[in-house]
C-alpha cells in the first residue's frame, strides 16, 4: 500500500468532504481516504498495482473540485 497526499481546492463543508471520500472509496484498490476540509487535504491509502495518482485526480476532478 501506498500512501498520497493531495491539495484539493473548493470543499467548503461535510457534505463536500463526504463527496470526495466516496468517490474516491469507489476506487479499485482505495483502502482508506482521510479529509480535512478545511485545511483542503485529502490523504488517500491505496494499492499501487489497482489505482495510480490520475484515477484518484480524475475522481476527485469529477465531483467539481480543484486538485493542486
């Protein structure tokens, strides 16, 4: 397992956060996502075999929200 830290820009409240950590969960291969909204941090563990950085941007990107 690996581990990312990503910045993403534009969660403003739980229901943001809840968006994003489920999006990424549906991810093949995501094991956990932990999300502190207001600090725009999302750190996501997952198998790099399953998943790779552009699955979980593109996740991300697909709910409407920023990836730095």
């Amino acid at each position: 397992m690996e581990k990312m830290a990503l910045k993403v820009a534009g969660m403003t409240c739980g229901h943001c956060e809840e968006a994003v950590k489920n999006a990424l969960m549906s991810i093949d291969g995501v094991a956990s996502v932990s999300i502190a909204f207001l600090e725009e941090q999302v750190e996501v563990e997952y198998d790099p075999e399953k998943a790779n950085r552009n699955h979980l941007i593109n996740a991300i990107k697909d709910q409407g929200y920023g990836v730095a």
